[in-house]
C-alpha cells in the first residue's frame, strides 16, 4: 500500500480517533475532515426527520422550500450553526418526553412549536442575507422589528438605518472566519445556567472592544506558533466566540474571569471579561484552546453519539478545578487538559519575547493542568456511569493520564 | 512477622494519632517533613527529598495515611507562601507511600480522595459495591437554576460536602446556597452511627440514645461496602433505620461521632496493634452495641 494515503486512513466513528489531538500526528487532518463531514451528513439527517414529522405541517414545507433555495455553501452554513443544533435538539427532546394528553403535553407541544419556529427564522435569515447581497430585500427584513439580523453562524450581519434600509457588515473574524461576537442578542442572552451568561451584561467601550480584538488575534498567533494544528482545530470548529463584559470588579476573583462551551451549541465558546488588563494573552490563549477542544470532542459526539448520557444528578469531582461536574464533562476536562498543557508547553519552547510574569504565568497553569493528571486513582475509575460505556473511552482516558505520570516520574523517588 | 505501623497524620486531635503511641505504631507529623520540601521551578513544582532512613522507614510498612486536610499545619502554610497547589503535596506524599505494604484512605485532596468524596457521590460510590443499600433521594441543580423539589419530602438544602448535618445544614457557604443547589430529603427514622476498624470489628451506636433493634450482619455489609468503596480500613457511617430498613447517608473517615467511645478507643487500639491491615483475627471480632 502506498504509505503516502494513510494519513487518509482513520476511522473516525471510534472514539479512539480522538486520541490524535494529544498526539498532533500525521492523521490530525484526516480527523478533523471525518468528524466535519459526518457531522454535517448527521445534521442534514436531523433536519430531515424534523421535516418530516407530519405534526410539523405548514411550517415544516416552508422550512423545506427555503432551505432548498439556499446553494450547498449556505445550507451547509444553515446546518453547522450552533442555533440550528440547539433548536433541533430542544424540538427532539420535546418530541421524546411530550406524554400522550393533560397540561404536559401541551407544554410539550408549545416546546415544539417554538423550537419549529426557530428553525424556520434561521433559515430565513440565512436566505435574507444571501438576498441582500445580491441586491434584493427580502420580506423578512422589510417586516422585521429588528435593526440587526445576522446568519445563524454568527459570521454575517444585516442593520437597518432609520431610513428602513438594509445593508450588509461583517463582524470582526477571528483567523479570517471566526466571529467575535460581541453585540448580538446571542451574546446579550441572560441564561442562568451559565456561569459566563448568567453574569450581567454591559457594553464594551470602543477601547475595551480594541483590547478584545487585539488580544484575542495574539492569542491565536501564539497558539498558530505553538502548535499549528490547535490553530486548525479552532478554525475548523469554532464558528463564532461571544464575549461578555460583566461586573467591572468582583471581590471573587475566580468569577471576574471565565470561559465555558455548552454541548447544545457546538462552534459556540463564550469568554467573559477577558477585556481586563489582568487576563494576559496566555491564559487568553489557554481559554480559547480549552473551550475549542471541548468543540472539537462535541462535533464527534454530535457525529457519532454522546459519549455518556446526559446526567446532571451524577457528578465527578474534577481533580483539576476540585467542581463536580457531569461525566461527560469530566471526559472532555481530561482531553481539555492534556491538550492546554501541550499547547503550554509548546507556547514556551517557541516563544522568543515571553516576560518573566508570563512565564510564570504558564509554569502554574501548567502545573494545574499537570496535577489533575498525578493521582493514585484512574482516571476512568472515577466516572459515575449506571451505563455501560464504549471501552475506548476509559482507555484514552487512562492513556493519557499513563502518559503524564511518565513525563512527570510520578510515584518515582525524586 | 509483624510490619511496623506508621501512622502519618496533620491534626493533633485525631482520634486515630491520639491511640497510635499507646497501641504502638509509630506516629509522624506532617509538619516533619517540611525540612524535606522545597519550593522547586516547574515541572518540579515541589522537590521532596526525604531522607534514606525515613525512606527506608516506610519499606514494607502499614500506613495509615490521615493527611486529610492541611489546616494549622505549617505544611500549609510553607505551600500558600510559595504558591504551591495542596495537590503537589499529596503527589509527592505518594512516592514515599509506594514504598508501603499497604496504605490505609487514599491519597489526594478532598473529592480526589476516595476517603473524602461529596455526599452525592459516597452515594454512588456505595451503590456500586452493595446494589441494594438505600441513600438518600435529591435534586441537584444546574448554575443558578432553581431546583424541582417536587420529588423530595421535606427538602432540605445541603452542602455536598457536609456529612452530618442532617436536621439543619450549618456548613452551606453563600455561593453553594445560590449556585448548584443540593437538597434531599429530609431523614426520617432513628439516626444511628457504625465503625469499624478492619474486616471484622464493628460497632453501633445511637446518638441520640434512642435504640431500636438492627441487624447487625446488614451493619456489618455495610461496613464491610464502606471500607472498600473509600479505601478505608477504619471509618464512621451516618445510617437511619427506617422501620427494618438502613439508609445510608454518609461515611467519615473522621470518626469525630465515635472518638469518645470507649467500644471504639479499644477497637482502635486492637486495630493499630494488628500484625497486619486487614485485622482478620478472630479474637478481634466485635460487633457491639451501646
């Protein structure tokens, strides 16, 4: 066999695949492409299934048409949105837990209507911006209430003037196509099960938006020196990063800051405050590697099946941040941190004008990440599962944690 | 032959250091070992260089490891000063407990530790190795979302890491009452409290010195579960009968409820003088009820 084609070679409907992002080998390439080709294929299968549930009527055949006069690069967009995700899988969860009759069932059914309709907005608006570029207002804007609509991916925008005209912007791109969303009712959103959304919302000032863009372009090239595969994976799966300005102090330093992903919206991270002078670009950097591996791990599960069941009652104190989080959770935290302490480690090999702050900066955070890793139980041991789970979970997991315990002599006599 | 008994430990009141020297196990203080720390640069982080005969101490001993938490050590606070994460400490510990015939509670922070998890997961943890034990039904909420109490009787908000306030919570920190609520269901039945020091002596006692009759095989499994799903050979549990049931609310490996008793200050003293951790013996058996 010609040995030039098994880079190709992966099989990415194990989870074993997933072992090549601690590994930055010749396969990365051949994963990252798998995992976003079926994600998108799994995608297009979901909005057919909506489509096709005869319940969903009038609503469903406008979906259908619009979608169907958007070309493949739209539809593809349409698809790969975080927004499309999470309405399917609210519409799904509806249809899964609505009972037969009583007040639950129409509650259920009120779920499933507004999750429909959200479908149908997204790709109206996909199909209004793709109009107003070539010239041509839709209804859909000429009836909206909105001054601003964007594309459900986050990367295109359409503001009105007080004359009632539409034109085109785009948001500031990070990497040339991630957006930095920092105004849209997405990023506004209060949601109390967020730590970083939960936070009250203020505005950036023009100086305060410069800092974010200009640290969060150098976090990127830092992480594009360190390790250029990290820097593909975030263009590959982060579509648009929301950045929240809360509390201009609080006295709980650990809450100034913050980032998270939320698997129902996989493309999506959130950074808040990182306008602050005190948040240095590596720990920017450190962030948005964390949060783009945990998008990473979600576009596969999205693919392929969730590794562990959505279980909130059960949770596994993270040896790393001492918090009990679900096991899915947990599964990532363990790529997440092996991965941050790679990119770290690398940042630190290739870096020419790191200061002496930041470096110890990343001496800590790497020590943070390393601990996690140094203890007496497996790693996979502590996962609180009723289910039987895919053996290669467990086993990547205490790779990994084998791994570190080599490089860092644990248990060895110094 | 009999292995030496070392009995590593942070707090002078610790019911199992305070019987150590009596039943003629070896104590050592944490703070000792600070001479053999140093803050280090990363990846070191921190050197611990114990010396040959401390090393050589530890060769084939029985440990009883009570490093559960560091507070008014100066271990903890050489480890603040240099900036140094608490699990660094435990880390290093291990390559002196490697060198143990056995190790008595795991190593590690609390909710690393086995010995030390929160309560929803004791729960969990016990369940695995004893499928029928009852624990306690609750809610568990997500950020600032407010839990659905509706499942529950008589809710009340607990801190996952208190185990024995179960009338009214005094351990609930500001954010955990705000943030992630836990609440159970209040215990109803007759609180109990069961020891054990190895695999066959155990005992019972009533708090609140109302006693009803149990089953003292099924204290014994629980034990027995107990001491295996938290890596420990001695240990304290929270049960409430419930009519001729026992749930289970919590383990400690503390033993604060029971450190006065003088059923349990002998059974300790049996317990650390044992030739060997699992304390198999038949002259050591006990099953007592006061």
């Amino acid at each position: 066999m010609n040995a030039q084609l098994k880079p190709l070679e992966a099989d990415v409907a194990r989870p074993a695949c997933l072992m090549e992002i601690t590994r930055t080998g010749a396969r990365m390439d051949a994963v990252m492409e798998g995992i976003m080709w079926a994600r998108l294929r799994r995608m297009r299968t979901r909005l057919q299934e909506a489509l096709g549930n005869a319940e969903h009527g009038v609503i469903a055949r406008s979906i259908h048409a619009i979608y169907e006069a958007l070309p493949a690069d739209r539809q593809a967009r349409v698809l790969l949105s975080s927004e499309f995700c999470e309405s399917y899988m609210a519409l799904d969860a509806a249809r899964k837990q609505r009972p037969e009759a009583g007040a639950d069932a129409m509650a259920w059914d009120a779920e499933s209507a507004r999750n429909l309709c959200a479908i149908h907005d997204l790709v109206q608006r996909e199909k209004a911006l793709l109009d107003l570029a070539s010239g041509s207002t839709s209804r859909y804007l000429l009836e909206s209430r909105d001054w601003v609509v964007d594309s459900p991916v986050g990367d295109q925008l359409a503001r009105k003037d007080v004359q009632g005209r539409w034109t085109l912007e785009t948001p500031p791109m990070l990497g040339d196509c991630v957006a930095v969303d920092l105004h849209s009712k997405v990023a506004r959103h209060h949601e109390p099960r967020s730590g970083v959304l939960s936070q009250p919302c203020l505005a950036l000032d023009e100086a305060e938006q410069a800092v974010v863009l200009d640290k969060l372009s150098r976090a990127l090239a830092g992480i594009d020196r360190a390790e250029p595969l990290y820097g593909l994976v975030i263009r590959n799966f982060v579509r648009r990063i929301v950045v929240r300005k809360s509390e201009e102090s609080t006295p709980d330093v650990a809450r100034r800051f913050g980032s998270e992903h939320v698997p129902r919206q996989p493309g999506s991270l959130r950074l808040l405050n990182i306008h602050h002078p005190e948040l240095s670009v590596e720990a920017c950097m450190e962030s948005i590697m964390h949060e783009s591996t945990h998008n990473f791990l979600a576009a596969w599960e999205l693919a392929n099946g969730f590794f562990v069941a959505n279980d909130y009652q059960h949770r596994v104190v993270s040896p790393w941040s001492g918090n009990p989080i679900p096991n899915s959770s947990y599964i990532h935290a363990v790529f997440v941190y092996y991965v941050c302490h790679r990119l770290l480690k690398s940042h630190l090999a290739v870096a020419d004008n790191i200061d002496a702050a930041a470096r110890a900066h990343v001496h800590r955070r790497l020590a943070v990440c390393a601990a996690g890793f140094l203890i007496e139980q497996d790693l996979s041991s502590r996962l609180m599962s009723t289910q039987p789970l895919n053996a290669d979970i467990g086993t990547m997991m205490d790779d990994m944690q084998a791994d570190m315990k080599r490089e860092y002599g644990y248990g060895r006599q110094q | 032959m009999k292995a030496r008994t070392i009995v590593l430990y942070t707090d002078h009141a610790d019911p199992v250091a305070r019987r150590a020297a009596q039943a003629g196990a070896e104590l050592l203080h944490l703070d000792e070992l600070l001479p053999m720390v140093r803050a280090g640069n990363w990846p070191a982080v921190l050197d611990f260089e114990p010396s040959a005969a401390m090393r050589e101490q530890f060769i084939g001993a029985r440990v009883v490891n009570r490093v559960f938490s560091l507070a008014n050590t100066r271990m903890d606070g050489f480890l603040r000063e240099s900036g140094i994460d608490a699990r660094w400490l435990h880390i290093r510990l291990q390559s002196l407990l490697e060198s143990a015939a056995s190790v008595c509670h795991d190593t590690g922070v609390r909710g690393v530790s086995r010995t030390l998890m929160p309560l929803n997961v004791q729960w969990f943890e016990l369940k695995r190795v004893l499928a029928d034990i009852q624990t306690p039904d609750f809610v568990y909420s997500i950020g600032y979302e407010a839990p659905d109490l509706r499942g529950l009787v008589d809710p009340l908000q607990k801190s996952v890491w208190s185990l024995f306030d179960w009338k009214q919570e005094r351990n609930l920190l500001p954010e955990e009452k705000r943030r992630h609520q836990f609440f159970v269901s209040r215990p109803q039945g007759v609180p109990l409290v069961s020891y054990f020091c190895g695999g066959s002596a155990d005992g019972i006692f009533f708090p609140r010195g109302e006693a009803v009759p149990i089953d003292l095989q099924r204290v014994h499994a629980i034990n027995q579960a107990a001491r295996r799903a938290f890596r420990s050979e001695t240990g304290e549990l929270l049960l409430f009968a419930e009519g001729g049931q026992l749930r289970f609310h919590a383990f400690s490996p503390y033993l604060l409820s029971v450190a006065d008793e003088p059923a349990m200050v002998e059974m300790l003293g049996r317990w650390l003088a044992a030739d060997d951790s699992s304390a198999r013996s038949d002259d050591a058996r006990h099953a007592l009820v006061h």
